[in-house]
C-alpha cells in the first residue's frame, strides 16, 4: 500500500475513532460491543477508501454513515430478540397493530427509513429496555417530546409496513 495513503488512514483513524465510538457506544449501550463495531467501521473504510468521493460528502460524514449503517447491521442480524417484547404491544392500539405479526428484517428495514432521532429513540426504547424517561435523559430531550417523538416513530413505523405486510 501507498505510505503516503498509510499515514492518512493512520490519521483519519486517529482524528475520527473515539467520535466513532463514542456514537455507536450511546446505540448499543456496551462498550466491547461498541470497540468492535467501531473497528468494524474503520475495515469498512479502509476497504472502501477508493470509492470516497469528497465532492458528494465530506470525510466525517462518510464515516460517520458508515458507522450508523454498521449499528443498523448489528441490530437487523441479531436473532436474540426472536419475538416482540411483550411491553411492545401494551403501550396503546398503535403498538398493538403496528408490529402484530411483523418479523424483525420488515421492521429493522422501516427503522433504517426513519430520521435519525427517531430511530435512536425506538431503539433505546425498545431493544435496550429503557424507559421513555430514561430514552429522554439519553437524548438529552424532554420527557414530554420523547412521547411526541415516540408516537412520531411508530406512527411512521406503521405507515411504512403497512404497504409491506
């Protein structure tokens, strides 16, 4: 490999790998889960160094793409969470109706089309177990736009598989 193409990946990975990081640990909520996916995110990059073109997009939102597209990986092909969590379905007739006889790929598939707020709530929410209260203090946002924010995902969420299912 080209040295000089050495150094600036020695760099980029200097400059870029604890927001990296930092980012994916406040997804996953573990840290060696999150050391991981980072590394995982600087194989892409490098692997993929030839295809940046910074006229489409500067060096950090490329990385940081990549990175959020790896946590979207990481959660549409884990197969421990096999069925809905029993919460899911009892917090109102949106929920209920929303995600009845839905698989996770359908559903990890309309999470990726979702803005990145609401993305990040529904997954603190529901596969990290923590509260709407909680999800709030995490996202530094108020518990009462956390329910709007809530509502929001799901009714999105709804909308984009019902023409799915």
């Amino acid at each position: 490999m080209d040295e000089q193409l050495t150094n600036r990946q020695e760099a980029v990975y200097r400059d870029f790998y604890e927001k990296v990081f930092r980012m994916i640990l406040a997804k996953v909520c573990n840290e060696t889960l999150a050391e991981d996916l980072a590394e995982n995110v600087f194989v892409k990059v490098y692997a993929n160094w030839d295809h940046f073109d910074e006229n489409r997009a500067s060096l950090s939102t490329w990385i940081y793409r990549i990175a959020q597209n790896t946590v979207i990986d990481y959660y549409r092909t884990r197969k421990v969470h096999a069925e809905v969590p029993e919460d899911l379905a009892s917090e109102s007739a949106v929920d209920d109706e929303l995600l009845k006889n839905e698989t996770l790929e359908l559903l990890a598939d309309a999470l990726e089309k979702l803005p990145e707020r609401d993305r990040d709530l529904v997954i603190l929410h529901y596969y990290r177990g923590l509260t709407l209260k909680e999800v709030a203090m995490k996202m530094g946002m108020s518990y009462s736009n956390a329910k709007l924010v809530h509502n929001k995902a799901l009714a999105a969420l709804k909308k984009l598989l019902d023409g799915v299912v």
